[in-house]
C-alpha cells in the first residue's frame, strides 16, 4: 500500500475545509422546488426498502436511512450531501492519480526535477475547480438531486476499482466495480452507460492487441443491452418520448411557430442536447453565475438549419471521433485527454434518449459529466513549478469558492430561489425559448404567499407575457387581484384564464369568491355550483380536492342562505357534515337554514347539543334565532346576551338582533 505523503493530508484537511466553508452556511436552507417531494407523505415510506426494485431506490432511500439512524432535520440531510461531495472529491482523486501515472508527458517536461510535485499539484488543483465549482452547488445544495450525486461517486469508484483490476489483476476489484457500478445505477439511471468506459479504460491502461479491444467491446456491449433494459423496463418507452405532460404542451407551442415541427422534433432535441454539451462545459471552465439558474431556457431549434445548433452538434461528433482516435491511436498526453472526454461524451448519450424540450439545460445532470475535468486542468498546468501552480489553485479557490458560496445563498429558500432565476431570464428571447415563464410563475406563488400581492401580481404578468401554459398565469393574477380586494379586475383576469384553457374547480371557487365580496349572491352561488361539478387537474390530489370541495359547499350554502335557497344551503351543510362532523361554522349554519325553512324545532335542537359540548357565540345565536322561531322570545333574548359574552368581538351583531326580536315582539300601540 502506497504511503500518503504529508502534503496531500493537509491537501485534503484545506480542500475539506473549503468545501465545508461553501456548504456549510447553507446547512438551513429550505427545501425549494422538486425537493418539495420529500416532504410529501408517502415519499418516506415508498423508499428504504432495499428489497423492492425501483427508480432511484439507493440514492432516495439514503433519506430513509438517515433520517432513521439520526432523526429528522433537513440540515442533516445536507450534511450528507455534503459528505457524498467529499467523497467523490476523493474517489476522482484516486482515479486520476492513478491514470497520471500511466500517462506520459513530453520528454521535456518529464525531465524537470520538479515534474512529479508539478503533476500532483496539477491534479490538484484540478479537484479545486470541480470541488468549489459553482455549478456543483446545483447537486450538493439541492437535497433531491442526491440521486445525481450518488450516482455520480459510484460511477467514479466503479472505473477507479475497474482500473486497479486492470493494473494490478485480482477479481476483488473487478467484483467491486460491479458493485459499485449496480450502485450508481441504482442511485440514478444516467449512469448506466458508465460500462461503456470498460473499453476506452481497458485500452488505456492494457494497451491491447485490436482483437481483445473487440472481444472487450463485445462483453461491454451485452452488459449495455441488459443495463439499458433494466432502466426501460422501469420507465417504459422512453426513446424519442415526450416524457411528460409539459413537453406536449411546449411542442404545441412550437407548432404554432414552426407548423410540422412535431414530427421531428426528437432529431431537433439530438440537434439541440449536442449543442448544449458544450454550453455545460463553458460554466463548469468559466463561473459565470450569470448563465446559471435552477430553471434555464435556451432557445429550441425549430428546423435543422439553425447554425448555432448546427455546428455545435457537428462540433460534438467531431470531439467524440478525435478523442475515440486518439485513444486508439495516439499516445502520451493527446490520448489522457482523449479519454477524459470521453467520460462525459459517453455519459452525455443519455440525453440523446428522449426528447428535452421541457429541461433541455439542467445543471444537476452536468455533475456526472464534470468528472474529467480534474484530469483537463492537469495535463494544462503539469510543467509548471509547484509553486507557481499552487498560487493559480489559491485564486482559483478564492474566486469558485466565493462564486458557489453566493449560488449557495441564492438557495436560501423558494423565494431566493426563483427570484433569482426570473433575474436570469432573457426577456427579448425568441418565442422559441419556450418555458421562460415558470421562474416567475413561481416566484409570484411564493410572494403569494407571503402576502405581497402587488409583487406576485406584476410576476404573474411577465408569466402570461412569456406564454405561460394553460392560463396559469391570468388564474394566478385573478388570485392576487383578489387578495388586493380588486373584484372586478379578478373576475375579468378568471374568465380570460378560463378562455386561454385554465380550468378546474379552484377557478370557479375564486370566481365564486369575487362574486360575493362584490356583493352578487346569485352569481356566487351559482359560481359555486359550477365549482363543485367541475373536474381538471387541480382536484386529482385526494387530500387537496376533499378540503377545496368540503371549503366549496360551505360557501355555497352561506351565499344560499343569502338568496334563501334553503333546502339547497340545507343540503350542502349536510355534506359538510357527513365529512367532517366537528364541523361548528356548518353545524350552525344549518340549523339557520333550518330555522329558515321554518323546522327551528329541530334546529333548536341541533344548537342543544352543540352547546352542550362547544359553547360558542354563533352557537347561541343560531338557537336564538330558532327560539325566535318557535316564538320562545325570552328564551331567544336570554341566548343573544349568552350570545355576548361568548363572542364579545361581534356584540354589535347580537345587540342588532336582539333589538329587532325585542322590536318584533313589543305588543303594538
């Protein structure tokens, strides 16, 4: 066992602490976006079970385990994804040392006194600019992106113990690059191509006759058939698929731009995903927060003329058949980078599997492609004095290391989150760049719903400008009209939501509301029943649809009594009821629809029991109103004062009522 020198102890003890210095003010962030799905409640009992094969089954039960082993705290959770991030820091650095060792540099070079400290040194400053990356922070600050994480260091630890069997022989290697490898794909299905880096690996390390380089092609070749078939029989036809709903929606709007674009679309995705291999690269080299974001819209291309497109994807075949040559054919330094492209160009194929119009440039996937960067930056700076190359490594800590640490803080919570990406949004886009509402679609739900109303209105209307889809938008803009009490403008906002295709029980429930806070009882009730039989989207969560129908006949039996529909107000507290039978605000609601159909018998009734077990204000006036009704006037007096001192906050009202009974009942002069 190679003995570790001093120096790269507290290499690592410093880079640790770097890393902990980025991550660690960020411990407390909120949870933001898809992470939402963790806090879901079947989300911790679906996964943890290492027995029942599904998706992602290690990398989401890891939340499992350690919520278990070390109780609840989402500082915990990213604590560990902090922990992964050294992790793989430390497995890349294993890989490329070993692969450094095995490559040779120009005669030169190799003959300074100084070269092996220059290639270490290389090297590590490489793992500095994948460590402190900026763009790492959209995986290790993203608790749901674990799965990308995870994957990502099983990957590395696969072709690090795969090249070790190759170097030094022994089946404990290659039996642990199998588990390694089974381990990433379980954690995520983009690293299943992680196989087809036997090949390049073997040829590198081996340097073998073109016989075994086929016979090895081959063996790689039937365990990528079986590692593709495996993610398939999980999701599916997936190959040139419009994965979900949102993307059919997005090829419609291309349509409309481009008419016939849905037929070849999926070649347009292959043109475009190409072109954006080299869009990942420029901000893992070059930290330009400015490009990144949670949410990034590019332009799709509608035909394949489009240059920029074009030759980005001429660009990456060409990369891709240099750096295979190269690794067949050239030796030394050409052929290390040839291979350390050949990580992420390899990778990158499961891009090529579907059609990515709704996430076309995501900057989590990009962590998997990111490994051979540590190897880049070596062969460029390998030559160099030691100490000409640490300088380089502590301005380039102090630059990625502050740029991550300022992504880390744009993570703060949902809020930061999207306020930042609705900063990044190019406003003068082409229609093309379909998408580019949803960073302030949501931006302006989090300032809903913090009370800033004017805010979330004017987000909302960037959204509708931006063709948000469905009529979310102009929904979300009758909702914040709404809160600002501006009635008429609401009304109008939900009839155009429902126009642009928005539909569903929520808009006629909010129609309903502005309806009756304009004072039109009829149109709100009749609002309201159109809410309840109204079906979409919105009401297909069980627990979310029970809540808003339950909320719904409520406020159609209150607007029923308004307009004396009784029997109908009578009916709907009823339901209430049936569903929730500590239901107060209905309980006495219908025993004034009772009263109001003239049963205050029974609705005296009711209020008896209700009293007996909850006293409350509008408790003893709905009884006072059935006591009136049964003509018991200083039974009915006697509950509006029990009435007042129950509910002192609406004594105006009880004294009103108890002044018209006691005017009723004065015998006339």
């Amino acid at each position: 066992m190679a003995k570790i020198s001093k120096t790269s102890v507290i290499f690592a003890i410093l880079l640790i602490a770097a890393i902990l210095c980025v991550y660690i003010p960020g411990l407390n962030n909120q949870l933001i976006f898809d992470d939402l799905r963790l806090a879901e409640g079947d989300f911790f009992g679906a996964y943890g079970n290492l027995l029942q094969f599904k998706q992602r089954m290690l990398s989401y039960g890891s939340f499992v385990w350690i919520q278990n082993l070390f109780g609840e705290g989402w500082w915990k959770q990213h604590l560990f994804n902090i922990l992964l991030h050294v992790l793989t820091v430390g497995a890349l650095y294993a890989l490329f040392k070993s692969l450094l060792e095995r490559t040779q540099f120009p005669h030169d070079i190799e003959q300074e006194e100084h070269f092996q400290a220059s290639r270490m040194a290389a090297l590590r400053v490489g793992l500095i600019v994948f460590a402190l990356n900026p763009v790492a922070v959209y995986v290790v600050g993203y608790l749901i992106q674990r799965s990308i994480l995870m994957a990502t260091l099983f990957a590395v630890l696969a072709c690090f113990a795969y090249v070790r069997g190759l170097s030094n022989g022994g089946i404990g290697w290659y039996v642990a690059a199998v588990v390694c490898y089974v381990a990433a794909a379980l954690s995520k299905e983009q690293s299943a191509l992680t196989v087809a880096m036997a090949v390049p690996l073997y040829i590198y390390v081996r340097r073998p006759s073109w016989k075994k380089i086929l016979m090895v092609s081959g063996a790689t070749a039937v365990v990528l058939v079986l590692a593709v078939g495996a993610v398939l029989s999980i999701y599916g036809s997936l190959i040139g698929a419009l994965i979900d709903n949102q993307s059919v929606a997005y090829v419609k709007q291309l349509e409309a731009i481009s008419p016939g674009i849905t037929s070849k679309v999926y070649g347009l995705s292959i043109l475009n995903q190409a072109a954006l291999f080299f869009v990942y690269g420029f901000l893992w080299v070059v930290p330009y927060v400015g490009g990144m974001s949670i949410d990034i819209r590019p332009a799709f291309p509608v035909s394949y003329g489009s240059a920029l497109h074009l030759i980005g994807a001429i660009a990456f075949v060409a990369l891709l058949a240099a750096s295979i040559w190269a690794v067949l054919r050239k030796d030394g330094v050409l052929r290390f980078a040839a291979l350390c492209l050949l990580f992420p160009m390899l990778w990158f194929f499961t891009e090529f599997a579907v059609v990515w119009v709704q996430d076309p440039l995501v900057l989590y996937r990009s962590y998997l492609w990111a490994v051979g960067i540590p190897g880049l930056v070596a062969i460029v700076l390998t030559g160099f004095k030691p100490r000409t190359i640490y300088i380089v490594g502590v301005f380039l800590t102090l630059l990625f290391g502050g740029l991550a640490m300022e992504r880390v803080m744009s993570m703060r919570d949902a809020e930061t989150v999207w306020e930042d990406a609705a900063s990044k949004v190019d406003l003068k886009a082409p229609a093309n760049a379909v998408g580019r509402y949803r960073p302030y679609l949501n931006l302006g739900t989090e300032r809903m719903e913090r009370g800033r109303y004017a805010q979330a209105e004017r987000d909302f209307m960037t959204a509708d400008a931006l063709n948000d889809l469905n009529g979310n938008a102009r929904f979300s803009i009758g909702v914040s009209q709404l809160q600002q009490k501006k009635y008429p403008d609401a009304i109008r906002s939900f009839k155009a939501a429902e126009e642009k295709g928005y539909s569903g029980q929520t808009l006629w429930y909010q129609r309903a509301e502005a309806y009756a806070a304009l004072g039109h009882p009829k149109e709100s009730f009749d609002a309201f029943s159109t809410a309840l039989q109204a079906g979409g989207p919105d009401v297909n969560d069980s627990t979310g649809a029970t809540q808003l129908t339950e909320q719904t006949h409520l406020r159609r039996a209150e607007m029923g009594m308004t307009i004396q529909k009784y029997d109908e107000a009578v009916k709907d507290y009823e339901t209430v009821l049936k569903s929730s039978p500590n239901n107060s605000r209905a309980a006495v609601g219908l025993a004034m629809a009772l009263t109001g159909k003239g049963e205050s018998a029974k609705a005296k009734e009711q209020m008896d029991a209700l009293i007996a077990k909850t006293p409350s204000g509008p408790a003893f006036y709905a009884r006072a109103m059935a006591q009136y009704g049964l003509k018991n006037i200083a039974e009915a007096l006697k509950d509006l004062d029990q009435a007042t001192q129950a509910d002192p906050a609406n004594a105006q009202r009880y004294a009103m009522a108890k002044a018209q009974i006691s005017g009723a009942s004065a015998p006339k002069q």
